[in-house]
C-alpha cells in the first residue's frame, strides 16, 4: 500500500497545506490519477504518493523530500501531524 498526499503550495511556495490523504494499492495509476483530478479541480496543485504505510510517514517523506530544502513548511489539515525539522 501507499499513501497519496494532495494539497496546495502557497503563493509564495513558504507553505504546503495537506488537505487529503488516501490508501492506495502500490501502482494503481489509475485511483491515483482519480483522486488527483478531482482534487486538482478543487483547487489543489500538489498530490504525490509515498511507498509508506501510514500518513505520517508520507508527511515525513513529503517535508524531507519537498519542503526542507526551501525552507517551507507543512500544514497538515488532514490528521494534524507536524513532521521533525531538524
């Protein structure tokens, strides 16, 4: 399984707001692509799956991978979690 994250960069690209958090099979495109097309009409413009169990891990993952270096934050709207910065 894997966890797909959607959310919205900021204007100004200082924040990643995680406004969903889904389950899915490990290379389902197809849910993915679903999931991610219905979000990006709401307004979302950032969505990416992570190989991990659960969504802190993939919260984790999407700070270190997406965030840290820009010196961006993550806002988890979803379950509150608030990944490790240092």
């Amino acid at each position: 399984m894997s966890t797909l994250l959607i959310g919205c960069w900021s204007q100004d690209r200082a924040t990643l707001t995680l406004t969903a958090s889904h389950r899915v099979d490990n290379g389902d495109q197809a849910t993915i692509d679903a999931l991610t097309q219905s979000a990006f009409t709401d307004g979302s413009n950032w969505a990416c799956a992570f190989d991990v169990d659960t969504h802190s891990h993939a919260v984790q993952r999407a700070y270190e991978e997406f965030a840290r270096d820009d010196d961006a934050a993550i806002e988890d709207d979803v379950e509150g979690f608030t990944p490790e910065t240092r």
